[in-house]
C-alpha cells in the first residue's frame, strides 16, 4: 500500500509528504541499504525511487499511535475493492482524526 500511496500522491502532485507506519521492519528496508535478495526487492526498490524523486520522508510510530491508519485497513479488509478514494472522511474516522489532532496520548498495552 506504501507504493499506491506514493504514486496517488504523485499523481495529486503533492510536494511534500510525511509517511507514519507501525512496522519498523517495513520502515527499515525502505530507508535502508538497497535489499537484493528479499522477496519483495523490487517493490522495495520502486519505493526507494519515488521518494527520492519527491520530498516524502518515512517515520516508525507506535502502533497505538496509529488508530486511522488501523480504522482503513480494517474498513479495506471488508471491501471487495482493491484500492479505493474517499472524497471525505468515512462514518466512524472522525473521533480518531480528532484524538489525533488533539495529539491524544495513548498507553501500550
């Protein structure tokens, strides 16, 4: 979904772009030195392309910092589409962009 994003926001021609993802793996193979022999090098390498055609910068977050991103995966997962736009925000993302707008804090569990 990192590549889909990368290439929306291209193609909306966003300039600047901060990306959050709770999987430090998936930030660390992105940010890091180029990956020949993973299964997904190629992809990995598409990435690492269009970030440095653009100004987007990749950070870790925890995952409880991440509750709307956690709300769309679990909304895509009960869709049959493969990828989907939303002209405004979907029923039940409100109070989450709220809490974070508000830079609620959360505790780990």
């Amino acid at each position: 979904m990192v590549l889909k994003g990368l290439l929306l926001a291209k193609d909306m021609s966003i300039d600047e772009l901060v990306c959050y993802s709770d999987s430090l793996h998936c930030i660390n193979l992105i940010n890091g030195p180029q990956v020949k022999y993973h299964i997904h090098a190629v992809l990995i390498q598409d990435i690492k392309e269009l970030i440095s055609q653009t100004n987007v910068s990749l950070y870790h977050t925890l995952r409880e910092r991440n509750q709307c991103a956690d709300f769309f995966a679990k909304l895509g997962a009960s869709l049959d589409a493969d990828f989907l736009t939303h002209a405004s925000p979907p029923e039940g993302i409100r109070d989450l962009l709220r809490n974070d707008a508000m830079r609620t804090f959360f505790l780990r569990e």
